[in-house]
C-alpha cells in the first residue's frame, strides 16, 4: 500500500515518496480497525471516498488505438454503434481527484455513508457519435463500421467499454460544485487531437 511506502517525514517536515522527492499528497492517517478483516463497505467511516472511471482519454490507453482507424480515413461505428461511450479527460480525472480531495480535508457535517464518485464528462453519447465527432475533428471521413471481433482482438477487455456501454453520470462531482474543463466529446479530443 502507497502509505507504506511514505517516511513519516523528510527532513523538511513533509512526506516523502521512496526517491526522496517531496509527496505532494498527504494521506489521512489509516481509520483503526479491529482483527484482520478487511473492512465491508458499511463499515467504512464516513471519509472514505469510491472513485469509478469511465473511458479516460489521454494520449496514452486506449484512445489512439481507438482513434487509429479515423486517422486512416477509414473510420466508422464500433458494433452497433448505439452502445453509450462514457468518457472523461485525463486532466478531469486529476482535477476531480482533487475536489474530492479538498472535499475529504473539510469536515462532512455529518455524512453518515461512504461517497461515491463517477469520474465520467456529462456529456455521454453513443459510440457512433462519439466517432462522428472524432472524425470531424481529424477532419476525416466517416464511413467504415468495424465489427466487434477485430475492435476485442485490439483491445481486449478494453474493448468492453466501447462495444458493450454504460451510460454512467457524474452526478455526485456536480452537486458538489466540479466544474469539467471538458465536458462535451468534441472540446476533449479538440486538446487531444
């Protein structure tokens, strides 16, 4: 675990991670728990904090395989195509992650049950306009549908999120004042692209 790895304090009174660069994170301490079981989730105080990912675009992953074939001018719906994409910007990802943060370093007020936060823009759409979207950026055609087998051969249990779908919201980041950079598919792959 990440927190075992952290000396209690440099010499400069702050963590640091194992090369001696100073962390910029400062982990809460452990919650004390009796016996070796793991915790259940209703037995989690009420800072701990769930984060679920939808599809994270970033230069890396998955998203230039995915992109691959409108870069080729042969792009087009994966399977069906009418299966929900839900997507989120790297630089989202890591500016939620800090919210929920700030939101863990204040006191909950109260809050009797865990937090759960799904890291996905509010902008979900179906696969294929995702890829209309991605081609009219690439200022390519959009044409060529891909079958399911070839999309599963690329990227494996990748290949799920984009052939299967999830229309994920990210209704807790909101209510709790996020604000995404990114929130529709075309600004998204307009920085990425």
């Amino acid at each position: 675990m990440a927190r075992d790895l952290i000396p209690p304090n440099s010499p400069a009174g702050r963590p640091t991670t194992p090369d001696g660069t100073p962390n910029l994170i400062e982990l809460p301490p452990e919650p004390p728990r009796s016996g070796a079981e793991p915790a259940q989730v209703a037995d989690l105080p009420p800072s701990e904090y769930r984060n679920r990912f939808g599809f994270v675009m970033g230069h890396g992953g998955s998203l230039p395989k995915l992109l691959l074939p409108v870069r080729l001018g042969v792009g087009g719906r994966l399977g069906t195509g009418r299966q929900t994409l839900s997507w989120v910007h790297v630089r989202d990802v890591v500016r939620g992650m800090a919210h929920v943060w700030n939101l863990a370093a204040v006191p909950a007020g109260g809050a009797a049950s865990p937090q759960v936060y799904n890291f996905t823009a509010p902008g979900a759409l179906s696969q294929e306009d995702f890829m209309r979207t991605a081609a009219a950026v690439l200022h390519r055609p959009f044409w060529l549908p891909t079958p399911a087998a070839p999309v599963r051969l690329a990227l494996g249990e990748q290949a799920d999120i984009l052939l299967e779908g999830q229309r994920v919201a990210p209704a807790h980041l909101l209510a709790t004042g996020f604000r995404f950079r990114f929130p529709d598919a075309r600004s998204a792959l307009q920085d990425l692209c």
